[in-house]
C-alpha cells in the first residue's frame, strides 16, 4: 500500500463516476496521510453516500490508535510470522 496519496477531483465527477447520492463538501487535499481523515463509499437508505473515515488498520487488541500509522506498511510476505507490525 503506498504511504500517500490526493484527491482532487471535482465533486460532481466524483458523484458521476462512484454512483453517490450524497456527497460532503470537499477541498483538494494534495498530500493525505495515514491516520487522516478520507472520504469513503458506504450504501445508505438513500443509496450509496461518500462520508469521512480514518485511513488505517487498528487491530482489535491495540490499546492506542495511534497503532494504525504502524500497520499502514504490513507485509502479506511475513503474515504468518508478524500479525502486525510491533
């Protein structure tokens, strides 16, 4: 997974192109980071919607979530020996 990574389209092509019924407002964002937030599809009574979500993997045992920003590299290579990166 890369580390990076921007969203700058206009909102109408982005409702055009994903098949949203909603959408919130969004600003270009040139440099998005793990742990921030990003939008996201989910299907809502009213259709599929874009809302905000957190980018990252939290496993379900981490006590912070800040544990996230480790995972975002995870390597399916050694899955079987590190469930996570410590």
């Amino acid at each position: 997974m890369c580390g990076r990574f921007y969203l700058d389209a206009r909102e109408d092509a982005l409702k055009a192109a994903l098949s949203l019924s909603a959408l919130p407002a969004l600003t270009p964002r040139y440099n998005i980071a793990p742990a921030q937030a990003i939008l996201g599809v989910v299907a809502g009574e009213e259709g599929r919607v874009g809302r905000g979500f957190r980018w990252g993997l939290i496993p379900s045992w981490a006590k912070d979530a800040k544990f996230g920003t480790r995972t975002i590299n995870a390597r399916v290579e050694t899955l079987a020996d590190k469930p996570a990166v410590l």
